[in-house]
C-alpha cells in the first residue's frame, strides 16, 4: 500500500512536471561521460572564455590567472600567467571595507582579441579595474597599465560585457566603486563615447551580453555596422505590487561620434526596447535575461538571437529560451514608436507611448545613405531637436516579440544561465538549431525545437560538483566540434555529441540527435559530421520513428551506459516508435 | 542503474517540491476515510450551502432542487424541492443562443435565511434569474418569483456571492445578460441600494465572499455594522506586459442611504482597497484571491480575514493563505490615503496618489458619532463635495498587508478553492487556527501555522473523482462538527479530526492535530473536543515532541491505513522524534 501511494505520488509530481516542458529522454551523469576537465589548484572563477580556432587554443580568465589551453585538449597547458594585485592595493581595497581574501583581487573580466598576437585584457584589480595588452608569443603583458574604469567592473561580483569590434572595446559595466553608475562605453582613441547617466538611459542594469552585426555589404542603404546589448533593468514603464525587471536589447551605432553640443562624448544612437519572452495568453512572464547567443550563419538569411530568461515573480524554478529574428529588432528601433516620461499631479513619473512629431533625421538612426542624402555626414551634424529627442526618449514603445509569439522551450524545475546554438543539417536536409543550455546545477541540456513542440536530446552532467555554469562557448570548426564550459572551480570540455554511447539502431534513431545517424554494415551509432562522406545507408530520424532500423537490431534494449531513462514522454507527437521508450524504462523498473 | 536514477528524480523533485511549502504528513485516500456521501441521480452542481445548526438541517442548492438534509448524517434527506425551468423559458434562453441542457436551467445560488421558518432563494432560472420565498415547514416556494436580476447571476457560469443581513441581502453578481455590467447591491424595500457602473469602482470583478462585521457594542463610537465584499478584479493601478489582475476588500455601511443629490441610491460608503499576499521579497505574488474566511469567535480580540490565493502569472500549481486582521482593514478604510485617475498626454489614464484635500466628512466613511455630533445624521445629509470626491475616489492608495507581513502558507504543486477556519485550544492552552483548505483536485488539506512555521496535518481525498470542491462548510456545534464539501456531483460531510486512525501513543502525538490526543490507560488516540472532560494524562504535543508517549508504544510503526507517509519532512525544526517518519516510509518502501 505504501509503495502504491509512493507511485501515485510520483505520478502525481511528475504529471505536473511533464505539463510545463519536456524532460530529457537521458540523462549522462557526470562519471558516464568522458570530459576533459581543466583546473588549477589554487585557482578559482574560470569565468571568461575566449577561443582562437585557427590557433587551436583556448584562453581562460580566472581570477589573478590567464592560461592559454590546447583547446583540442583543455587539460594541456600552453602558458600561464599570473596577473596578482600587489600587496599595496590589497590593503588600500581591505581599507575600504572589502574582503582581502575575496574581493581585494585581481579577476580577470576581459580577454578579447586586439590582433592575431595581441589580446586585450582587463581585471577587477581590487577594485580599481585595469587593462592591458598581453603578447600571445612572449604571454607577457605589456605593462601598459591603462585604467579599466568604464571596460571592467570594480566589484568581481557585479554584471559586464564587453566585444571587440574593429581594435575597439565596447562595453557594459558600472563606472564607480560602488557599482551604481551603469555604463555602456565605447573605448577608442578617435571617439570614445558613453550613456548618459540617468534613470531613463539605464536603471540599475545587469548586463548579461553584447555582439555586433554587420550591416549588410550588399545593401544600397550603406547602413552601418551595429552594437547590441543585452541586459535585465528596473522597469520604469511598469508596476506591481513591488518593482518590476525588464529585459532590453538596446544598440548602438559603429560610425556614431557622438553629438557636437548635444550629447558630447555621448551616444547619439542609443536606443533601447524590450524583449518579450511570454506565453500567447502572458501568464507566463519571463523577464530576466540570464544569457544571449547570436546565430550567425551563412546559410542564415539574417542572424537569430537567442535568450535564456527566467521569471523574477513566482519563479519556482521556470526557465525559458526565446528567438527573435534580427528584422524584427530592426523594425522595433527604425520604425516603432518611443516612450516618453510624463509628470503625474506633481510627484509621479509615468512612462507612456509617445504620439507627437518625430524630429528628422529620426533620433537615434545610424547614418546611412539617407542621411548623409540630407547632408548629414556624421552624428556630429545631427540637429539639436533630434539630439534633444534621443537623449530624452531612448526607449521604445514598440516591444521586441519573439519568433512564434512563444518560448521556444519552457521548462519546469531548472534555471538556466547561459547558451550557444549550433546550426545542423540532419541527413534529409532539414535545418535543426541545437540548443546547448547549461543550468544553475552545472547540467547541459541539449535541445532542439520543431514545429509545435520540442525536444531535450539529452542532459549532460558537466560539474560533478553540481556548481552553476558561468560561461559557455561553442566551437564548430569541424573536427574540432566541442562545447567549454567555465564554473567556479574549473573548465570542461565536451563532445557536442554522445553517439558512440547508443549501441543499437533503435537507440541511435530515438536519441533524435541530427548530430548522430545509425551506419548499419558496421552496426555503430557515428557522429555524423566526423564523417568524411555522408552514405545512402546511414539512418536518422529526427522525428523518432525507427522503423527503417534493421529488425534484428531492434529489440528494445536500454542503451549502454544510460543512467535515466525519463518514464515521461516528451510532447513530441505519439509514433509507433517514439513511445517505446516508455516501455523500456518500465521494464528497467522491474528488472532493477 | 535505472533504480537510482529513478531515486535521483524522485529526489530531486521531492527536494524541489519542499523547497515550497510543507508536504502533507499524511494523505487519507477516499476509500480509507469513512465519508458520508449525499448525491442524487441526475441532479448536478451542488454549490450552495446553508446550515441550520440548531435544527441539525443541512440546505443544498443544487441545479433545479433544493434539498434539506440532516446534518448529522446527510445521508438523510428531510425534504427536496424541485424548481424547475418553464419549458417557454428554456426555449427562449436557447433561442438567445445558450445551452438548453446546461445554461438553460434553473442553478439556485443563493439560500439565506430570512428568519426562523423561511429561506429567501434565488436562481438563475434559464437567464432571467428570480428569488422566491421558501417556507420551511412545507418546504414549499411562495410563488412571489421576484425578480432576481442583481441578487443572483444570470449565467451559472459566473461569479457571485450573497449574505443575508438583518433580513436584507447584500449581493455581488452582475446585473445584465451579458454578465459585463458588475454590481454590489442590497435589496431592500425602504432603502436600495448599488454600486455606481463605472470601471474605477467595479472593473470585471469575480466575487467571492461577503460578510458582516458588526460594529463594538462597548465602543462610544457608535459606528456602523459594516458589509465586506471580497473579489479578484483588472487592475487599473499596475500594469506588466499583460494585464493584471489584483485582489479587493471592499465595504459599504450598514446604515447608508445613498446621497441626496449625488449618488442618488447608490453606496455613499463603498470603498475598495488592495489586499496583498506577498512574500516580503515581493517575488512571490498571489493575486488572485479564491476564497475568504472570517474567523469570528467571542474569544478573539477582532475577527482574522483568511483568504486563499493563487497566482496570475507564471503559476505553475501555486496557492497561498493570507490572514488578516480586521483592525488593519479598518485602518486602510478610515486613515488611508486614497488613489485618484489622471490623464496622461491626452490617451493614458494612469492611477496615481491623491495627496490633496480630502473633503469632510472624510469621503466613504459611516454615519457614527463623530458624523451625528456634525449633524450629519444620514448620508443623505452628506455634502455634496463628500459624495462627489468618494464617487471618483472609490479605490485606496493603501493595501491591506497580512499578519507577519507574510502568507501563513505556500504550497506547490496544488490550487485552493475554498477556505474554512477552527479557533483550537490545545491540551496545554495554546490556541491553533486550524485551516480546512480544499482543492481544485476534490482533496482537503487540514493545515496549522506557528511561528515560523506550518504544518499540514493531513490530506484527505473528500471526492473520489477528483473533482474541484466548490464550496466548504464548517460546523463547530459541541457534537456536531462535520465539514461539509459541495462539488458538481454531491455533497461530502466528513469529521474534522480521524484521531482513532493512530493506533500507537507515538502515531498520535507526532499527528501534531490540535484535535487529537492520546489517552493512555485506553490506548486509544481520542478526539479532545468529542469528550465531556480533560484529563491530566492524555498526551498531546504540537510541536512534534512525542518523548511522552510510555516506552512500550514509542516502537515505530506505521499507522493503521495510511496509504502515503510522506518522505519529505516538514519544514518545522528538525527534533528527535519528528523525524521518525522519514525513516519509517524508508523502512515501507524496503518492505514492500
């Protein structure tokens, strides 16, 4: 009677849980899976990757460390580099009420690529942030000693984002020692340039991510190349019962030189918007960003913007990924409408859609062959009226809507920190973007989405020590296809794919894993991309119907190694085949 | 292997589960509790109850009948009356396009007693609701078929509530056909009244309770008896990315006649405010107020308002309970300040703190002392710029906060639908608010909170099927205390307490149920309310300390008929003896 009742229980919780995303089909815990794991005794907070393919190296920023990996092989040190806070800022830093042993230190925050033999790096340095030039050949630093403030955090412990573009840093950090002055700051000799400081330019972000997209070489419009960063913020167009965090994708232009009067030294294209990731029916509201990933591919007709979110009210453990179309930020920023901040009976501040005459050249525009039609060659000849306008309205009305007007994935009983999305084309030709999200409990979670529904490959145990993942990186050099993972106490790397772990085709065709295809003569499960040439008699089945496996081969064994098979079925449709997992596991629980 | 994975789930979801709210410690499935069941064939939707506790009847009002039950056993019916739909009436509510099986029909929504011998009744009678007079005696209907349109719905799909008031009944329902015109009404010969129709006062509410609160008879203030109404409407104060819903406590005076002029027969005292259930981080929102209780006994200082909740955003099975104490509303109603509506940039009306003059007498409050003294002696005397201020001004700025500024419970995995409080002394004096909290799922959930703490004591399933309980009814009569559940298929009475279910001095006392009580020289776990005198040996502790018990009986064993001891402990503070559960499920699950 009891074990009924701890069946029905069970039932019970994971009907429920079944009803808010799918469940892994299995689960490889940590000592299954063959990972190669870098750390150093001593060291700590691996918390920033950068990755040199044709170099075949990877360089990690840790906290007072920079070491350069064979990235083929991540326990193979190249160099180290020891980056240390001297004795005398340590004490000054202690002085002001930090932790000596955990905040008065040097951790590395920076590490971006100046040229093929230089890197750009920057550190917390006890709080008065620093950066410098590492040679790759010598890996010395060069001693140049330049102030970090405005490219690095002071406080180890507070949110940054930084990418190169074109020798120029472009960052998101705060500006003073006490983490309350948030910048978006462009480093450059020619034309640094930075936010404003004020509550409707950014209200206590935390900036999670930032890339640029290129403008389109093809296009007559002569666009310019653009910044985007990603970040959670204070929203001050909305209320509740308490305060209200907004995610945004704001942008910036390449080209921008600020204003001549108006918005001297400060951005003239400075705009910002929402992201929404909701459901249809917005009861589901996820409005903390924790992670972007920018897909950009050839084969692409414009870049896909992927976002790892999870709700700030209510949150019991949801997380969710959202795609948004880059024509769709586009449309936001030069065509939809902006806020504008109104006084209400003296003392309240309420933001609402602007409807009154727009200036031109339209605020916050790059300068593209329109612009300079009209005689505009440079934000420097921008009009005040349209300068005055920006600087007063940076946030649009319009909101940023995902593709489908949905999550590409909710899920139940996770949070999600960062992911990396790799474009596949499986063996019929179809397009898959494999989603590699990593979670608070040092797990991976490999997904793909279809039409309707969605499916989590598998569920990667990469920390055994069950710590969040801080960063992820992805690289997709073939041969050289793996996933790094940074936490706390060190770096992993790891396969993109476990097909050699399924040892019969039924197995290797439900996985559903457009990385893997069942090669029948030599009865093995093969990474598909490892191989030279793709063959006629290979079989894959995305959608998990394993009827054309060989007969003999398709006796439903439980896979070698398999840890967890999940009794719930994923919300893919019902096949003949796709439910035999099911039927597995329950025989597993008898056997067991 | 499968087997620990399996445990590895099911921890990992047990563990997620207890991080939210106590797991019941024991769960009473239907066929092990003795319930005593009333249900007629072809009769459905039995959503009202009354109770007579001094003639022992239970009413119901079902679909088309109204029953009168013993309520000692309700098993026993005394008398039905069929009240059913003309023929010419279901044709025509079909005609307007409703369903003639299930709309079209008579649903009873409100019995309340006018005095002794008659129930005044209403019903929505295929959309064209009518009340009548209900002689107890016969258990006939006079035949008066009054009008029913703002005392009942019109479509049994909506939301109502109902209290009976010195003979006149104050209702929340809706007034027309379509259900979009809301209204807060008291139907009375000499002096009717209703809320104004305009969004600031009732913006698509869903009601749920309503209630007297008489005013001191000790107090010189000679106030007012006030009538409390209890709803989930749309916000016009908050906005996200979607619409928000917010609950309200609002009141209306006893004693008002509506203005002279201004509020020509309507509430010159109705007021609304905000009821919040937050965690004090304010990432936990409950919005959604299910049900309300109002814990009334002489031997509590002022009356406790408990309500049960549920999130509208991101609720993936998520309730609440929130008390609150009257004085608090009071105070909201009499001190607070009030919200006032402005237009922004001629489009947005945003609601916003008034922090003008407030005209005197204070706008909204009851005719007392203070007012008469004024020579305010009616509210028809009230000034004009009074009525007109708290006919724009109907919403508080201040909220009603809970007691600990904190829900008295959080529970996953489970939605609430009604709520029914017992004031318990214990064995050693201490008094416990016992909360009967029924489920959308036809479970109850018996629970008690402590500092710092919460407890449920026992899961029973009251409905075999499943289905959600509507309405719940405590009977605390000496001898007499049953609950009593409604649903769409019957009617369930069932005990408050199954203390003779513990068969062991250990069983009994770690049941931590205010009602129970081991009575050592019987060796029988007693309930303390049913007997006609305490006795210094009976053993009872709250607090999950059983080291009282005699040695013999302390040897852990399961108790008689439990199908599911929890695995999960409780979140009161870890003691010798109250863990001694989590290890007799482990010794279960080996067993079996």
């Amino acid at each position: 009677m009891a074990l009924s009742g701890l069946y029905a229980a069970l039932g019970l919780l994971f009907g429920a849980a079944a009803a808010f995303g799918p469940v892994p089909r299995i689960t490889w815990e940590h000592r299954e899976v063959q990972l190669v794991h870098f750390q150093e005794p001593e060291v700590f907070n691996y918390s920033t990757l950068l990755l040199s393919d044709d170099k075949d190296v990877l360089y990690v920023g840790a906290r007072e460390v920079i070491f350069a990996l064979n990235s083929v092989n991540i326990a193979e040190k190249h160099h180290e580099l020891y980056w240390k806070v001297t004795e005398d800022k340590k004490t000054k830093c202690a002085d002001k009420g930090k932790s000596k042993q955990m905040e008065c230190l040097n951790y590395v925050r920076v590490l971006q690529p100046l040229n093929d033999d230089v890197l750009y790096v920057c550190g917390t340095n006890a709080f008065q942030p620093i950066c410098d030039h590492l040679n790759l050949m010598s890996f010395e630093l060069r001693g140049k000693n330049e102030d970090g403030k405005g490219r690095c955090p002071f406080d180890p412990a507070q949110s940054y984002t930084s990418v190169m573009v074109d020798g120029e840093l472009y960052s998101g950090t705060s500006y003073n020692f006490l983490g309350s002055e948030p910048i978006i700051s462009r480093n450059s000799h020619q034309s640094p340039l930075r936010t404003e400081y004020a509550i409707p330019w950014l209200n206590e972000p935390s900036f999670v991510f930032a890339d640029v997209i290129r403008a389109d070489q093809n296009s007559t419009e002569e666009d310019d190349d653009k910044v985007y960063f990603f970040f959670t913020e204070m929203s001050v167009e909305y209320e509740f019962v308490g305060k209200l965090m907004i995610p945004r994708i704001s942008r910036v232009c390449k080209r921008d030189q600020g204003g001549l009067r108006t918005l001297q030294k400060k951005w003239t294209s400075f705009l910002k918007a929402r992201l929404i990731c909701t459901t249809p029916d917005k009861n589901l509201i996820f409005n903390i960003i924790n992670d972007v990933f920018i897909l950009k591919s050839p084969s692409l007709k414009e870049p896909v913007i992927y976002g790892v979110f999870t709700p700030q009210l209510n949150n019991m453990g949801l997380s969710a990924v959202c795609a948004y179309n880059l024509s769709t930020v586009e449309d936001v920023f030069a065509k939809g409408k902006y806020m504008q901040s109104a006084t209400v009976e003296q003392s309240h501040t309420k933001w609402v859609r602007y409807n009154g005459e727009i200036p031109k050249p339209r605020p916050g525009a790059c300068i593209n062959k329109a612009a300079r039609a009209a005689n505009y060659m440079s934000s420097l000849n921008l009009p005040d009226k349209t300068l005055q306008f920006v600087k007063d309205h940076p946030l649009m009305d319009d909101s940023v809507t995902p593709i489908g007007d949905r999550p590409r994935l909710i899920k139940r009983d996770v949070r999600y920190t960062q992911i990396v999305v790799d474009r596949v084309t499986a063996l019929n030709g179809s397009v898959y973007d494999v989603m590699f999200i990593s979670t608070d409990k040092g797990a991976l979670h490999k997904a793909i989405s279809y039409e309707n529904g969605m499916h989590i490959i598998e569920e990667i145990q990469l920390f055994p020590n069950f710590e969040p993942v801080q960063t992820l990186l992805l690289s997709s050099e073939k041969g050289k296809r793996y996933l790094y993972a940074g936490s706390n106490s060190g770096v992993v790397q790891s396969p993109i794919a476990f097909c050699d772990k399924y040892s019969t085709c039924v197995d290797c065709v439900l996985a559903r894993d457009p990385y893997c295809a069942w090669k029948s003569h030599e009865a093995s499960c093969i990474n598909i991309l490892k191989e030279d040439e793709i063959e006629r008699d290979w079989i894959q089945n995305i959608g998990g119907d394993a009827s054309s496996c060989p007969a003999s081969s398709s006796i439903p064994f439980p896979p070698t190694g398999t840890s967890f098979l999940s009794c719930v079925g994923s919300d893919s449709p019902p096949s003949p085949t796709n439910t035999m997992p099911d039927v597995w596991s329950s025989t597993e629980l008898v056997m067991a």
